[in-house]
C-alpha cells in the first residue's frame, strides 16, 4: 500500500505566483556600452552614484564575454531605457557626459525584469545578460521537498480527508481535516454543512443552524495509519440527504440558493458552512472544552483594559493573550508544567482539503494562522490557491501560509467530476 501511494500520489508545491516559462520572462531594455577593462572600476563606481538600478538588484553590472583568441570583452549596463525610446539622445545628461569622456558607443539590450526562481529560469536569463541567483529558502518544511516518511504521513492524512468527503451516505462534499505536525495527530475535521435535510418529525431542531455535529478523533500511529473513531454528539438530527448530488461547497458557491423553501419538516444549514469554516469552528470547540474557563478570563481582562482607556488618554496596552492564559490555566495546587497551553487558534496547523478552498475559505483559514495547505482536487472556477486566485502571494496579508496539492488518481472519489489528475 505504501509503495502504491509513492508511486502514483504526488506532492506539488504551489507558488505564490504563477510559473512563467523560462523563454518568455518579462525583459526591461537597458543602455549599454563595450567598454576597456582598465575603466571597469571607475566607471561601475560613478554609474552607481547617477544611475543607480533600484529595481534591478539582481542583474550584474558588467558582463565578461570570451572572443575568440583569449580575448575577454567588457560591457556595462549604463542606465534604463523606455519600451519605446532606443535613441541615444535620450541618454541621461549625466550618463552622457560619462559616455562622452570615455568615448563609449552605447546600444540598446534587454535585461529580465525579475529575479530568477529556479536555476532553470536562471539560465535563461543569462543568455540576455548575467544575472545573479540565489535559490530560496523557506522555514517551512516540505517547500524544499519532502522524505519519504513525512510523504506517507501527508498521503495518510489526505486519504483520511478523502474517505470523510465520501461518508455522507452517496453525497460526496468536501472535507476538511486540521492536524497537528508537531505530534502528527488529527485535531479535528468537518463536511461541507450547506444543504437541506429532512428531520424527522417527531425530533425538533435544537440549534437554529440545525447542524448534525460530529467529532472524529484520529491518531496518527507510528507506522503511518490512522484509526477513525466517529462519535456523534447527543441532540444530532440525522437524516437522508434530500438528493444525493454531487455539489462542493466551494466549487459552487451558490447552489445552496436552488433548495426548495423552508418547510416544517426539513432543516436547513447555513449557506457559508463550507468543509474549511466548519473544521475551524469545531477545532474552536475543542480548545474551549480542553481549556475551559479561559475564554472567560480573555473577555474580563480586554473589558477591564477597554474600561480603563475610555477612562484615560493614554492609549491602551495591548492585552497579552499568552500571559492571561498561562496564569488562569495553572491551578494553584499543581506545578506551571503540568498544564499544556491553549494554542492560538490555529497556529502551526496543517489542514488537508479535498477540493481547493474558495476565496471566503482562504481568508478564514489565514485569519486561522495555518501553516500549510493541502488539497487533492483544483476548483478551476473559484479557486484562491492556485487556479483563479493565489491568496498566499497577497502581500498586503499579515500572514502567509505554503499550498500544496497532492496529486491524487480520479479513481479515489466515486465521481471525479471536472477533477484531473496532475
């Protein structure tokens, strides 16, 4: 079975930009001149001072080329030149003067406009002129690539989300399942909770979203299984689904307006409750049952620090999470070790999907602080990761997370869809 897995699922890092083929770089034209390799320095020194290039550290001033005979020819780059302006007497007065007193003969080049990705862009760009490289580094694991064992624990978690998206009775939806790297431990999961189902009539609706809640705690053994135990929570309505179709939350974002109106007999979920959304909220729940009375103490130190700035024109002190919940979670009769911290909603947790989120999905799960994303599955119409939008690279954001997909065969939904395999 593992063999199986490495050999057909595959894990694709997905950039926050678009690749751009290694041919077809964007390019920028520049001025530039042969010059004598006596004036190299004199001349890279002043072209610094009056046309320094802002925008484009990682071209190389100069360029060495080897003639025939063993003879090397220097060129510098002088300065910019526009699109559409190649005539030398649109030189800049200073850089004139300079091309003046060293009898230059300047031409018009193209330079790539962006620094390189990868060493195969890279190598295209010095065709045009030298540029210089430097291979990216990330703290994040998995950008670099992934071992064999953390490949079979990520295939293991995406198989668990997978066969959660095809438990609903024939309705496939999308799933979502948020763990833990650090101790490789499922936190909790959630299903798309945006259609209509019948509720039997002699039950009644406890909450007004009428949510058939579950929880499914999963742990991850050393051998790269996992155990699924289901428990569903008491006041659960369960029911048929009132078609069996095949809709994903985020790959149509609106078909939960197509249900028919609201009846006695049937309960209607939220139309935001996307597989994503609802994982959150239930990892939320978990935190508040595992940490309890925090939440309480949070609240009552942002009311007293709120009270005491409309009372005061000093501006107030941001409330320390971190601290409030360190001294409320130790009791005074056991040691400050004994009690793990609650975490920060989601910080440092994975979460696999089965489909690519949604833009709403992505924001919630930035706002969340996930540290990596993974889904199967492209959503070709809405999707913020990759195949419309590429939300990890919105700059503006004050937190990034790293997208991977897991290239995985059709055959594991019983209906693929628009889906492809990579």
């Amino acid at each position: 079975m593992k063999n199986n897995m490495m050999d057909m699922w595959k894990i694709v890092h997905i950039p926050d930009k678009p690749p751009i083929p290694p041919n077809k770089q964007p390019t920028v034209n520049v001025f530039a001149s042969v010059i004598d390799p006596k004036h190299a320095n004199t001349l890279i020194r002043r072209l610094n001072q009056i046309a320094p290039f802002e925008n484009l550290c990682h071209v190389k001033r100069i360029r060495k080329k080897h003639l025939e005979g063993g003879k090397t020819q220097l060129s510098v780059i002088l300065c910019l030149a526009s699109e559409d302006n190649s005539l030398l007497n649109s030189l800049p007065q200073d850089v004139q003067e300079l091309s003046n007193s060293y009898q230059l003969s300047p031409f018009v080049t193209k330079v790539c406009k962006y620094a390189a990705k990868s060493k195969e862009e890279w190598e295209e760009q010095c065709k045009l002129w030298p540029t210089s490289y430097h291979p990216p580094t990330y703290n994040i694991d998995g950008i670099t690539g992934f071992s064999e064992e953390d490949s079979l624990s990520v295939f293991s978690f995406m198989k668990v989300a997978i066969e959660l998206a095809k438990s609903g009775d024939g309705l496939i939806v999308n799933a979502a399942v948020i763990v833990d790297p650090a101790v490789q431990q499922i936190i909790t999961n959630g299903r798309d909770q945006i259609f209509s189902w019948h509720a039997p009539t002699n039950k009644t609706c406890i909450r007004n979203d009428c949510i058939e809640q579950s929880t499914t705690l999963i742990s991850h053994q050393s051998n790269g299984a996992a155990s699924l135990i289901t428990e569903v929570l008491p006041n659960a309505s369960p029911g048929e689904p009132e078609s069996l179709s095949y809709v994903v939350s985020c790959l149509s974002p609106w078909k939960w307006s197509e249900q028919g109106s609201h009846t006695a007999n049937s309960c209607y979920w939220h139309p935001l409750r996307h597989a994503a959304v609802v994982a959150i909220e239930s990892s939320a729940d978990r935190d508040r049952h595992l940490f309890p009375g925090l939440g309480d103490a949070e609240e009552k130190s942002f009311e007293t620090s709120q009270s005491s700035y409309v009372g005061s024109p000093v501006k107030r002190q941001k409330t320390s999470v971190a601290n409030v919940e360190k001294k409320e979670a130790d009791p005074p009769d056991m040691p400050s070790n004994s009690v793990p911290e609650r975490p920060y909603l989601c910080t440092g947790y994975d979460i696999y999907l089965v489909w690519e989120p949604c833009i709403m999905c992505a924001m919630a799960l930035v706002h969340q602080r996930i540290r990596r994303i993974f889904y199967a599955f492209p959503n070709p119409n809405t999707g913020a990761l990759g195949s419309v939008h590429r939300l990890q690279g919105e700059k503006s954001l004050n937190h990034h997370y790293a997208v991977f997909r897991i290239c995985v065969p059709e055959e594991v939904l019983d209906i693929a869809g628009n889906s492809k395999s990579c």
